[in-house]
C-alpha cells in the first residue's frame, strides 16, 4: 500500500531524513516511532503530497505521490500534527465541506458525513463551532474528516497527543477496529499503544531508520530483555555484590524504601533468574516481600536504540 | 468543477464569518456616502458640466477610499491557511493548486461586487428625490461600474500575490498596499511632474486609472483598459501560482 525507496529530504542544509526505504502492505497497521525531531513529520508530510521529497520515490496504492498526487491523495487520509481546522465552521458544515471536496457523489454525502460522525462520537457536537471544540473533539473531528472518503489508507499523525486516558482509549480502540478494513500509519510517542494496536513497528531516530519489525521481534531482539525486581530486608549483607554472582544478571542497582532495601537487577535475555534469587535469599535469610519479573517494552527497545545512537 | 464551486463558496462564506467584512464594509459605504453627499452639495451651490455619476467616480475621497479596502478583502485568503497550518488539509485533500488559487481570488471578487451593490442605491434615491437621472446615460453605469470590476480583479490579483508570500496577515497587506498605491498614483504623475514631452504624457496616460476611469464614467466604453486590465489580472494570478507551488520545489 505504501511503498518508500530511497528518501532523502533536506531542508537548507540539514538533512530531515535520509534514505529511508520501508514498505507497508494492504490491512496493516504500522506504527511509526521516534524522538522528536527524528523526522516522523516530515516523512508523513511527503507521503501525503505536501512536501516534495529532495530525492527517491515513494507511492501509495501504486500511485507515486509526486507526479501522480491527486490519485495519490484519493486514496489517501490524512490527519496532520495538531489537526488544523477552520475555526469559524461548525462540526457537520466543515465535514460536508470536505466531502465535497474529496469527491464524494451527492448523494452519498449526508449518508458518509452520518456515518464518521457516528464512528467518531461526533452527535453531541455536531452544531457546535470549530473554534467552541475541546482538544479531543477538534482532533476526532481531523479523524473523522480522515475516514470521510473510505480511503485505503490512514496516515495519522499523532492521533492521540493531548487526549485524556479515556479518550486515549476510544481513539485506541477505533484505530484497532478501523485496521480490519484500512492499512493504517500512524505515529505516536505513547509507546504501549503501540505494542497494543501496532502489527509491525518503524523506529527512527535522526532521519534514520533503526528499526524495523513487529513488536515481538523487537522486544526479543534486544539485549536488557526485561529485568527482576526483589524487596528484601537483607540486614548487614551486601546483596548486589551476592545478586551479580547468579548467573544471567547483568547489573543490581539498589534503593532503600522504610527499611526495605529495593533491588533492580537487569538480566540477559531468555533467562529466568528468579528461582535462583530466591534460593540466594533463602539461604541467606533475608526477609523478602517482594519478587517481580518486569517484562521488557517496547520503550526498553526505543531508548536502547535512540540512546545507543546518541552514544556513538 | 464541484471542487472549485465547494472552494469558492467556503471561500465567499468565510469573508461573512469574520467581522472584517462588516468592518470593511461599514467602512467603505461611510466613506462613499459621504463623498457622494458631498458631491451633491457642491453641485447644488453651482451649476457644473459633469454628471453626479462622474461626481462621484472620479473624487479624490473615493480614491482614498478605493485603494484601502484591497489589502483589508485580500491580505487573509492565504497567509490566514499557512498561519493556522490549514493549508495542510487543504492540500492533502485531492484539489489542484489552480483551483484553489482561482477559488481564493474569484471569493475576494464576490466579496468585492457585494460591497459595491449598495452603492447604486445612491442613483436610486437620487432619482427618487431629485426626480433627474444622476447620469448622463445608461452607458455610463456600465462604464463606471465595468472599470471599477476591471481595476478592483487587477488590485485582488495582487492582493492574493502578497498574501500567498507570507503567512502575516500585516506583512501581506502592507505590500499589497504599497504596491497597489504605487500602481494608482503613477497615474497622477502627469500632474505633478508638468515638464515631459506630450507624447510621454499619452503614453503615461494609458496606464493612469484616473483617466480611464474619466473616460468610462462618461459612458465611453473603451477596450483598451480592458485588455490592459484583464492581461495584468492573468499576469498577478500567474504569478500567485507560480508563488503558490514554491512549496513543492525540491530545495
């Protein structure tokens, strides 16, 4: 649905981003991460026709979105950062105005316009003025205004920043259920939306893209798969020292907490160190009141890849 | 077709969203009431060899008036779009650049045509209260009123230029306020500068709007302003393409 080769796009000397190629087929949804700055914006905006691109191509549903746009954006919605809107419309007067505008046949107008204001929990605002919306109205209203053409293709850029948790929510679940029928793009910095909506997952820092897979891979693929956390009182022993002996623990940080002494211990992937830890504890006789296992998200995934970049 | 119409009518209906137009309008029917009532006192202490048609078309209060209220139709239509970041939607939606150029400028020229309608009431109630036709002839509304659609499209088209350079609102009317008093007063410049050879003073003529605009108030329909007039038009809304597509130039 949305093929990328080679894009390269600079802006007066700096480079936004640079040779990106991914591609993504028909009913995925494709998560889009990445530091601010790193130029998930940017490559949106190309993909919608807004912004040229400084070199390579890039196509959705086999049109290129340069020299074919307008059949491009046909089969194309898209709602941008911070959803821009004409304040001085009202909710169902800007929506009737966009389908005229995308082409939708008369008659069929007031059928679509019911519908994604249905979708979208528009009813209640519908005669409301733009200008009149709270930040989770205005940014339903960019995704409804999105979904208006049935396009085959959603690119959504940010479509829950600024919303409260049960907006959060909604959107997630529209967005899942939207998947069945359209391949979805969309970016975001709320990470374990991601890992909940998304099939496969772009991670791209300065430009780059760094990563490129589903969200199980990724979390497989890197290296402090997750970590153990253990609360004990473990009077005068030095527990991390003891802790770094078992095998698969890469590094114990401590805290203490009313006389619990918390430890985080960081372990190699595909180990399980908590029976050991436990044995350690038992033998030692340390008082335990808690051991965790933390599974590693995919915001482990992100700051390992961002930071080991920083790094270097 | 559809698109352009949708365009066009979110376009004239915006105009009436903002209190601008009632501004602009309160405005310019003040202004041009009064200079006409003024006309008309003068013309009452004296007998005169003009019409209160001419009267009116060709005062210095009405010009003053005339190059005002371009930069105040004009300096929103696209630096508004790229100030609020609409002109993303807009554009991502699958409508041409030509159409929504065409759209904005063609809106400006509605609002515009509207603000002059009430003016005609003025030769109405004239009629009505004086019992005598205020111009000499039927041709000379046609030709007041074509001039004044002839030089307000030239004046919108550079309105819309200015305002498609920046996304300040200010900035857009301030350069399309210079440019088109610039435009306006070369005409005067036969008047100040009285040492140029009469040739020079044919050729300046040409382009002087005063003097076209003395002409077609008589009634005296003359293609030339037209052609002139059209042509810069077509030459402004090129141009505002041109300006319009820079964001797609690959830098």
């Amino acid at each position: 649905m949305i093929k990328v080769e080679n894009l390269t796009k600079k802006f007066a000397g700096q480079t936004a981003i640079r040779d990106l190629n991914f591609e993504v087929g028909q009913g995925e949804i494709m998560g889009f991460l990445g530091p601010n700055g790193a130029g998930k914006t940017t490559t949106m905006r190309i993909l919608a026709s807004f912004l040229p691109a400084t070199s390579g191509r890039a196509s959705i549903a086999g049109f290129d979105v340069f020299e074919q746009s307008l059949q491009a954006r046909a089969h194309l919605g898209y709602m941008p950062e911070n959803v821009p809107l004409y304040n001085d419309m009202r909710v169902s007067e800007y929506l009737n105005y966009r389908a005229a505008l995308k082409s939708i046949p008369h008659r069929r107008v007031s059928e679509r316009v019911g519908d994604v204001k249905e979708l979208c929990g528009l009813r209640e605002v519908e005669n409301k003025l733009i200008r009149a919306l709270s930040k989770g109205f205005r940014q339903r209203v960019g995704l409804a205004d999105a979904l208006l053409h049935e396009p085959d293709l959603l690119i959504l850029d940010e479509p829950t920043i600024g919303l409260d948790p049960n907006q959060i929510r909604q959107v997630r679940e529209l967005i899942k259920n939207l998947g069945r029928q359209h391949t979805i793009l969309l970016s975001t910095h709320i990470l374990p939306e991601v890992e909940m909506t998304c099939s496969r997952v772009i991670i791209i820092n300065k430009g780059r893209i760094e990563a490129c897979d589903t969200p199980e891979n990724l979390l497989g693929r890197i290296r402090t798969a997750g970590g153990v956390t253990l609360e004990a009182r473990v009077g005068a022993d030095d527990a991390p020292t003891q802790l770094k002996k078992i095998a698969g623990v890469r590094d114990v940080s401590e805290s203490e907490d009313d006389g619990w002494k918390i430890l985080s211990l960081r372990v190699e992937s595909g180990t399980d160190v908590r029976p050991e830890v436990f044995r350690l504890a038992r033998d030692r006789n340390w008082e335990v009141r808690e051991l965790t296992a933390r599974r590693a998200t995919l915001e482990d995934v992100f700051v390992e890849i961002t930071h080991s970049d920083e790094a270097s | 077709m559809r698109k352009f119409y949708t365009l066009l009518s979110r376009e004239v209906s915006s105009y009436f969203y903002s209190p601008i137009a009632y501004i602009v309008l309160f405005f310019f029917l003040f202004v041009s009431g009064a200079d006409f009532y003024f006309q008309i006192s003068f013309m009452n202490q004296r007998p005169v060899q003009y019409s209160v048609q001419e009267a009116f078309f060709n005062s210095i209060f009405f010009w003053f008036a005339f190059v005002l209220i371009f930069p105040l139709i004009t300096m929103r239509s696209f630096a508004e779009e790229f100030k609020l970041g609409t002109i993303e939607p807009l554009m991502t939606a699958p409508v041409r650049d030509w159409q929504v150029v065409l759209a904005k400028f063609f809106g400006a020229v509605i609002f515009y045509v509207v603000l002059w309608v009430p003016t005609l009431l003025y030769f109405a109630i004239f009629q009505y209260v004086t019992h005598q036709t205020a111009a000499g002839s039927f041709g000379a509304y046609w030709g007041s009123y074509l001039m004044l659609l002839l030089l307000g499209m030239f004046y919108i088209s550079i309105g819309c230029f200015a305002s498609v350079l920046t996304r300040n609102q200010i900035i857009a009317a301030v350069i399309s306020f210079c440019a088109i008093t610039l435009h306006f007063f070369s005409g005067l410049i036969t008047f100040i500068v009285t040492e140029i050879s009469s040739t020079m003073r044919q050729v300046l003529g040409y382009f002087s709007a005063l003097e076209q605009m003395a002409t077609l108030s008589r009634g005296e329909i003359d293609t030339r302003p037209i052609v002139l007039y059209v042509s810069l038009t077509m030459v402004m809304l090129g141009l505002t393409y041109q300006a319009f597509q820079t964001r797609k130039w690959k830098l």
